[in-house]
C-alpha cells in the first residue's frame, strides 16, 4: 500500500505517556489509514472515508 504523503496523527484524546494510541492519516484522496502508535510497522488498517466517518461518529456519542 503506497503511503507516500501519509500524515499521521493521534487523537487529540490521547496522553503523551506512551500509552495506548493509534494513528490516523486521513490526508490522501479516497482512504483512512490507522496504525498502532506503538507499533508503526505491524501493520495498517485502510478504510474509505464513508466508513471512517460512521465509525467515528458511531465511537464518540455519548
């Protein structure tokens, strides 16, 4: 998976101890890529934007 320009990001929810994060690049045209912030080589998940945003949406209601 080409993630050339990718830039990632951790939420803004997340502490600066090193704990558990992921990363979103939700920068390149037609896809969301995620990644553990703690493991940036094992692997990332892709989505299209349309399910990213019903996923986010769904994760942070009240």
């Amino acid at each position: 998976m080409d993630m050339t320009g990718a830039r990632w990001r951790t939420s803004t929810r997340s502490s600066n101890n090193g704990g558990d994060c992921v990363e979103v690049a939700d920068n390149l045209p037609g896809r969301v890529l995620v990644r553990d912030s703690k493991d940036r080589d094992g692997g990332t998940l892709r989505f299209g934007p349309d399910a990213w945003r019903a996923f986010v949406g769904l994760a942070t209601r009240s």
